[in-house]
C-alpha cells in the first residue's frame, strides 16, 4: 500500500488514532513523511506501518 501513496494524499496511522488526519509530504524508498494534525511532521516506513488512505475527510473519523 505505501507504494500507492503519493504527495498531498490524507490518511491516518491505524496505531495512532489520536495523532489525527495527516498530509502525506513525500514517498521515498518506503520512507513516507506526512504531517498530522495533532503529532507534527512524522516519518513512517511503509514496510512497517500500513497507512490508511482517506478519500473523504468529513467521513474520516
């Protein structure tokens, strides 16, 4: 699923509901950093951590 993800997609950390919607900012090697609301900019390494793409954000709680 990382592959998929590209610059400015939203999604949420499935281990971190409370870190919020996050903007993905770059997709490089299996590192993704994205910048969520509540945590600040954090890189995730998509080998690891399935982000959760979300396509509507009003249904995204």
């Amino acid at each position: 699923m990382g592959a998929l993800l590209e610059p400015g997609m939203l999604v949420r950390h499935p281990g971190q509901p409370d870190w919020g919607l996050g903007q993905v900012q770059s997709n490089i090697g299996g590192k993704v950093t994205v910048n969520f609301e509540h945590a600040g900019k954090r890189v995730i390494m998509s080998d690891v951590i399935d982000l959760i793409p979300v396509f509507d954000p009003s249904q995204a709680t």
